[in-house]
C-alpha cells in the first residue's frame, strides 16, 4: 500500500527567514564553482574573528563541572534572574525584582512567547525595514504585523506621522528596534518617548527590542524603553549574543516594567508558553550570570573595532556608482540602496546574481519588510581585508550589470 504525502500546515509553510534563505543556494554554488563563498549574511560575530571573553568561557566550564546540567525552572535560573535584576539596575537605572524576569532561548523565542500570548487578529506596528521574525512569527500565531515607515534619508529613524497614522482598534503594541537591526539606525531618548507617549495615548504596550544596547558609535549606549515608560507598560527584550559574543549559548531574556499590571495575563500566557518547551540551556544560564555581573571590558574593545570596520565600508560602498548607504550609527549592519534600473524591485535577484556570478552573499532588503525593497543588508563585523575583497566584488558586479 502506498501511503499518500501528507499536508503541512499553510502558516507553517508561510514562513521565512531572509537572512538564512539563500543559505543552501550559497552552499550549492560553492559546490559548483570550487570557489569560497564570502558570507556577509548573518550577524554572528564569533563566525568571524571575535571570540566569548575568556571569563565567560571559564565560568561556563565551571558549570559544567558543578553539576548545572540539570533542567532550570521554565522561566530561568532564580540566580541569573537576580543577576539580571542587577544589570538592568546598574546599566539601565531601573527598579524589576526576579518576578519581572523571563530567561529565553536567545531573544528570537522571547518574540515568540509574547507573540504567542496575544489573540489572532491582534496587530503589532513594526518598524520596517524589520527583524524578519517581528513578521513571520507573528503571521504564524495569526497576529498581523502592521509595517510603520522609517525615513531612509534621515538616518531611518521612525516616522512619527505614519505610526499614528497606522494604529488601529486591533493594535496591541508597538514595537521599538534599537540600535536597529537591519539599518544600524540609533533613535535617540526623543524619538523614542515620543512613541512611548502614543503607545499611552492609545493603551498600547512597547516591546523594546535593546539586543544592541552598547553597539553604538556616538555616547556609551542606547536609550532604554523602560526607564522612559513612566506608566505605559514596556516589554524589553536582551540577550548574550551581541554584545556578549556568544551567539551559540541562546541566552536571551525579557523583562516587564508594569506598573499598573496591565501586562498581567499575557506575562502568565508568555510563562505558560514557556513551559511547553520546559528548560534552556542550564549551563550557559549559570554562566550568563559572570557575563553580565563580570568584567565588562570587551565591549570598548569590540565597539572600536567595529566602529573602524563602519567607517572603511560606508566609504568603500558609497564609492560604487549604483549602490549609496547611510551611516549607520548602532549594531554591525549596512543596509545599502540599489540604484541599477536592471533591478528595480528585484533585490532579491540582485542579491542571487551577485552570489552566483561573485560568491558574496548578502541579504535582500525586501526580506526585512515591504520598505526595505530595493535595498541590501550586509554586515561590517569581517576583518577589514575581508571586507576589502567583498566590496571589491560587488563594484564589480555593479560594473558589469550597468555595462550590459
């Protein structure tokens, strides 16, 4: 007897992820051609020359050798939960207790859990161009993640305008980005009340996406939703994987700042969604605790690292004719413009063209939300040399496309 294939779900299948999209096609093409493949895609820095500071490395050794193998409580450690209370009062000059506090697997499943805790049909306003998961994850919860403009020529900072423009009576939150992933903008404390305030005005809550909170070039690190909230409830979400390089150890967290316990149920829905999948990553928890709580001098040296990695590949790309990029002010990402006629609406082939002809790939700026089309991302984290090679490849795709 043969058995018939069976049916995916459509919300399942609806998916996608841009940044890992065209992953396989990069691995076929490097199987075809021979040739190395130069990956400008992910924001992982430990793919490139960064290392986990060496006191983390040792604390989670440690971990291991105490015994802290077994399953965490659902919600994460009660000490790293402390720790983190901690943190946010020394870095953030906030007041949470361990109640406030949920450790994730990375701060992808804490974008899962709260979308998971609101109703089908909800919206979110998002700002686009976006973290591809802000959409996918809430189409697939059947939450509809409702676009708000960011203006290119101003550094892609919001547009205030559009977000009020944008709300309705099935929106539920707004969601801040920042410093940004994918256009490296930074807003500063002013744009960033002003959306606390219309979240207010509208009882609305702000989920505050900070994963790049001390990846910034101007001033030691960006504004926190939180200590702006004043009594509009906030959500914020972070993590070890940016500034903590460690990327593969999943430890995210969210806390709430609540003070008239709006949030209540959906902090309970969030728990209860946790729960399903039981436990993270118990080890690296224990070892979250002397990342956040430890020495801290790794950071300077990553952001000045970065900061000269900007600067060479801003100017490099905006001496190819055809492709132009703002400054990026935060994070470790470029988000250039395309301005070939030949492309026009189609970044994506933009960006397999130039896999497939140069070996550099990239990401489609169309994959982090209807106004990032016409656009790529890339990130600036290689070493300069590296860089040096890629960038030489694009200019000369550039060239060969417009000679055509």
């Amino acid at each position: 007897m043969r058995i018939k294939p069976f049916r995916a779900s459509e919300r399942a299948l609806r998916i996608t992820y841009a940044i890992r999209d065209l992953v396989s096609l990069a691995e076929k093409v490097k199987r075809e051609s021979g040739e190395e493949i130069l990956y400008l895609n992910i924001g992982d820095p430990l793919k490139y020359d960064f290392k986990v500071p060496q006191h983390m490395q040792d604390a989670i050794c440690k971990a291991v050798k105490e015994g802290f193998n077994f399953y965490a409580h659902s919600i994460g450690l009660a000490e790293l939960r402390e720790a983190i209370v901690k943190r946010e009062k020394r870095d953030n000059g906030i007041d949470i207790s361990p109640e406030d506090v949920l450790v994730t697997n990375g701060t992808a499943e804490a974008i899962m859990a709260v979308l998971a805790a609101l109703r089908p049909g909800d919206e979110i306003l998002v700002p686009s161009p976006t973290y591809p998961p802000y959409i996918s994850a809430a189409e697939f919860f059947e939450i509809k993640p409702i676009e708000y403009r960011t203006i290119e020529e101003e550094g892609w900072i919001p547009d205030i305008d559009d977000i009020r423009k944008k709300i309705s009576e099935k929106t539920r939150a707004i969601v801040i980005i920042n410093p940004n992933n994918p256009t490296g903008a930074l807003y500063d404390e002013k744009i960033v009340k002003e959306i606390i305030d219309i979240a207010g005005e509208h009882s609305l809550f702000i989920i505050s996406d900070e994963i790049y909170d001390k990846i910034v070039f101007e001033g030691s690190k960006a504004p926190n939703a939180a200590k702006l909230a004043g009594d509009v409830p906030t959500l914020v979400f972070y993590g070890l994987s940016k500034v903590y390089l460690a990327t593969g150890w999943r430890i995210g967290y969210v806390y709430k700042w609540d003070p008239d316990d709006a949030l209540s149920e959906i902090w309970r829905a969030m728990i209860k969604y946790l729960m399903v999948r039981i436990s993270g990553f118990t080890p690296a928890q224990r070892a979250a605790i002397a990342a956040l709580l430890g020495p801290q001098d790794h950071i300077k040296e990553l952001v000045n690292k970065l900061r000269e990695r900007r600067d060479y590949a801003y100017k490099r790309l905006n001496e190819i004719n055809g492709i132009s990029v703002q400054k990026p002010r935060g994070a470790f990402y470029l988000f250039p413009r395309i301005d070939i006629p030949k492309y026009k609406g189609r970044d994506k082939d933009f960006v397999v063209d130039l896999l497939k002809e140069e070996k550099v790939l990239v990401v489609h700026g169309s994959g982090f939300g209807s106004y990032g089309k016409d656009h790529f991302r890339m990130v600036f984290l290689p070493p300069i040399e590296m860089m040096r090679e890629a960038l030489e490849r694009i200019e000369r795709f550039v060239k060969k496309v417009k000679e055509r």
